[in-house]
C-alpha cells in the first residue's frame, strides 16, 4: 500500500535498496524461494538472535533471508512474485 505522505519518513533517494524476488516450488513439502535461496526456519528463531546481540549479516543463516538495516536509513523494498500470497516482514 503505498503511503500517503511518503515524505512524513524522510525524503531523499533511498540509502539501502532490497530486490526481494519471491516463488515457491511443491516437491515433498510447499518450499518459498526468495531471490533463489530456499527459505529453511533456522534452529534459533531470527528475533531471538536480535534480542541476543545479533547485528551483522554474519550472524543469520542466508536461508533466514535476514536484511541488515542502518538506523535512520531510507529504505526502498522492491517485491516481485507471486502477488496473491500474503507477506510477512519483521522488523526489530
């Protein structure tokens, strides 16, 4: 959805841009692909490693599909898919 006053949030070109490219493939189980990296559920959930200290990509499985974002940074998300599932991004 896109925001009304986008301004509110800061104006200027945006430091940090994410292309997020979403698909899916059903073998033995509904698998989600994101930008042709499987998603696998880590051992220790992505919000319980924040809340332990981690901060840096090095600290998340790439199958997490973890995005390091710098405080006070404008951010742009580019999302292309399958447009018809729900999407769900946390933030910390």
């Amino acid at each position: 959805m896109p925001l009304y006053n986008p301004g509110i949030t800061g104006s200027g070109p945006a430091d940090q841009v994410f292309n997020l490219h979403f698909n899916f493939t059903v073998k033995d189980h509904l698998a989600f692909i994101v930008n042709n990296v499987t998603y696998h559920a880590p051992k220790l959930p992505s919000l319980l490693k924040v809340l332990s200290g981690a901060s840096k990509s090095e600290d998340f499985d790439p199958t997490e599909h973890a995005v390091i974002i710098k405080p006070g940074s404008i951010v742009e998300i580019n999302l292309s898919g399958f447009a018809d599932h729900p999407f769900h991004l946390q933030c910390v």
